[in-house]
C-alpha cells in the first residue's frame, strides 16, 4: 500500500493565508465561532474565559 499521507503543519493564520487552505480555514473559524457562542448562550462558559 501507499501507506498513510502527510501534510505540512500550517498555523492558523498561514492556512487563512494560503489559497490551497483558506476555504476550509474560514469554514472552520465560522463553524468555531458558531459552536462557542452556543456554549456562551447556554451560559457553559463565558467571555472572559475566551479571552483569558
């Protein structure tokens, strides 16, 4: 078999950077985004843990 393929790390901002990336990276931080402010409207955690 060709056995298991992998890709270089990228960070975030070098994956938003990166047109190859970018889609997905956006498609994550909006879904991110979404699944936190569902946390924070169930009162699970707050702000201040979100900016430290």
């Amino acid at each position: 078999g060709a056995g298991l393929h992998t890709i270089d790390r990228l960070n975030i901002k070098e994956a938003l950077e990166n047109p190859q990336f970018s889609d997905i990276a956006g498609q994550v931080r909006d879904r991110l985004i979404t699944i936190v402010r569902s946390y924070i409207d169930a009162g699970i955690i707050d702000i201040e843990e979100i900016t430290g």
